[in-house]
C-alpha cells in the first residue's frame, strides 16, 4: 500500500500551520505599528508643546502638546485601521424585501 492519503494530509496540515503563523506574524505587525504611532505622536507634539512652552515660559503646553498628539495618533489609526478592516467586510446588498 501507498501513504498518499497521509502525505498530502501532512502537507495541508503543514499548510494550515504557516498560514496560522503568518495570521499571528500579521497581527504582531499591526500592533507594533499602532503602538509605535502612539509614541510618535506623544513625542513629536510633546516636543513642540515643551520647546514653545519654554520659549513663552509656559510649562502647562508640554502635557497639553502630548495629549494633542495621542488624541491626533487615535484619530489617525482609527481612519487608517478602522477602514481596512471596514473595506474587508462584505457588503449586503439592500433589497426591498425584509
């Protein structure tokens, strides 16, 4: 008797496993990008906030500078994942009928 039956089992199961693998290796990379727009734009906009803040001799503007730019990240991944994910999605199609 042959084992074709139980190689190409294998090898969908072997299939199965790297397409598992690269579904987690896809959502690591979608967290690691969205955690590191979080960090930028606290330091990019926490950085003008503290360098106007300290040219006007205003302290306040550096924490009010990181906010505007976790507030200005959020936006910012919400349009940019939000929409993918809303584009992936298959539509209904509107019928008169209910």
């Amino acid at each position: 008797m042959t084992n074709y039956g139980d190689e190409a089992v294998a090898r969908a199961q072997g299939a199965q496993k790297q397409a598992a693998a690269r579904g987690r290796a896809q959502g690591l990379e979608v967290g690691w990008t969205v955690f590191s727009y979080l960090l930028a734009g606290m330091a990019a906009y926490g950085g003008i906030g503290w360098l106007i803040g300290r040219a006007v001799h205003v302290p306040l503007l550096f924490p009010v500078g990181m906010l505007v730019g976790l507030g200005i990240s959020i936006g910012y991944i919400i349009h940019r994942f939000g929409r993918q994910h809303a584009e992936m999605r298959p539509r209904k199609e509107m019928t008169g009928d209910r």
